[in-house]
C-alpha cells in the first residue's frame, strides 16, 4: 500500500513539475513575434526596457520623452496570440470596422504623463521609449498586463501588444 501511495505521489509531482510556466511560454512567443517583425520590416528598431519590448519606426530621436512629459497618441491594442483582431483602440475607423460600443467612447489621441499614470506598466514602460512621431509596437508579457486574471476578452497570462502612434509631445 505505501508503495501505491509513494507512485501516486511521485505521478502528481511530475505531472505538477512540467506544466509550462506561462511567464517562461510567454516570453518565447515573444521573441519569436520580434525576431519575425524585424525579418519582415528591416527599419524596425528594437528597445528593451526589462520584460517591455520596443519595436518602432523612429520619429525625432533627438528628443527622448522623459518622467513628467506629456504624450499624446493613438493605439491599438491585441493578443499576441491573435495580433490580426484588436480588443481596443482609441482610432474611430477601426473601432467602427470592429464593432466596437462607440458609445461614450473618445477618440482624440489619448494623453497620458510619462511615469504618472494608470496604464498597464508595460504600455507605461514602452512609452517611455517612444519618441515624437514614432510608430511603434509595445510587446510585453502578462505581468506587465492584466497578470493571471482574464479581463473582458483578455484570458489570464495572455502577452499583449499595442501599436501606437505618437502624435505629440509636451516636454516638461
């Protein structure tokens, strides 16, 4: 009987020790999804910033956006699962093509201050690598999204992207 109790133990620790850590899934997908952007669109450049990924098309490197400036921009936000389908954007033709609740919603370029806001801190710590007029796509993994908990059709652990579009910049 010990024996039966000793294997049965011993199953479930193996079974419990090869679930893939989602952090570790997520962050393969990731750089697969930046090695395959920057194979296919060769002017991209790539900032880190921790687990925070920067993939843009420059604008004026010669100004870089600092804790207190204000950021004005457009974005869209998607899975990296599922970068085809956006779950929000602030852009009015897209949100319509989407069918999206327009209802109360603004489409003016949202503004936020460089390291005092209420963003998700992956779009927090990717706009502080931005610069003006850059497009660019922030990659970053769910700890720096909506973690372990499913949020509308955002499921738990799920690695996001938002393309934005920075249209202006109020230095401090």
């Amino acid at each position: 009987m010990r024996t039966v109790f000793g294997l049965i133990v011993t199953a479930l620790l193996c079974v419990s020790c090869s679930k893939e850590n989602p952090i570790e899934s997520q962050e393969t997908k990731i750089e697969a999804y930046i090695k395959s952007r920057m194979n296919s669109d060769k002017d991209l450049k790539l900032s880190k910033s921790g687990a925070v990924c920067y993939l843009s098309k420059s604008g004026d490197t010669t100004v870089n956006l600092a804790n207190g400036d204000s950021v004005y921009f457009y974005y869209r936000a998607a899975l990296l699962t599922d970068t085809a389908r956006y779950f929000d954007t602030n852009e009015r033709a897209r949100a319509e093509g989407l069918g999206m609740n327009l209802e109360g919603r603004s489409f003016d370029p949202a503004g936020v201050i460089v390291g005092r806001n209420n963003l998700l801190e992956g779009l927090g710590r990717g706009l502080q690598m931005a610069h003006p007029n850059d497009l660019g796509e922030i990659v970053f993994n769910s700890d720096y999204g909506f973690g372990g908990k499913p949020n509308g059709i955002v499921p738990a652990n799920a690695p996001l992207i938002y393309k934005i579009r920075i249209v202006r910049v109020t230095k401090n």
